[in-house]
C-alpha cells in the first residue's frame, strides 16, 4: 500500500516563480522550519490553503503598485502576465 504524503502547515508563503515546464512555484516558509532552515520550492498544487496565496499576492500587488496614485479617468496600462 502507498503511504499517503505528509501534511505539513505552511507559515508563510515567501516567493512565486515559473518552472521550466510553465507551472508556478511558491517558495515557502515552513510552520516547523527554524529560522535559519531553508525554504523550499512548491508547486502550486501542494499548497492547499488558499488564503495563503491570496494573502501573498495581495501582498505582492501592493508592493509593485502601492506608491503609485491613480485617479479617475488617468490612462493605465494593463499587461497580461504571460508577457
């Protein structure tokens, strides 16, 4: 019989990137890690909590976009994030 995986809980999520077959990756920061453990790389589909990621790309979003100060009817530029 097949063991089923371990559940760990994530404390934070840290990082987001692309591997090379195109699926995203969180780098993650573990509830059990100390604090000088590293971080691992994740698929996106083992990272079952979804208000995690919400939080970190709200968290993202406000980082990149935060300081800058749009009134109504200012022109701005929307980019698809595959470009």
């Amino acid at each position: 019989s097949v063991e089923p995986a371990a559940v760990e809980e994530v404390e934070e999520i840290v990082g987001i990137r692309y591997n090379k077959r195109g699926g995203i990756e969180y780098q993650i920061r573990w509830r059990t890690s100390g604090p000088n453990e590293e971080l691992t790389w994740e698929p996106e589909d083992n990272v079952m909590d979804d208000d995690l990621v919400d939080e970190f790309e709200a968290a993202q979003q406000k980082s990149v976009y935060g300081a800058q100060h749009i009134q109504k009817g200012d022109a701005v530029e929307v980019r698809n994030v595959e470009e």
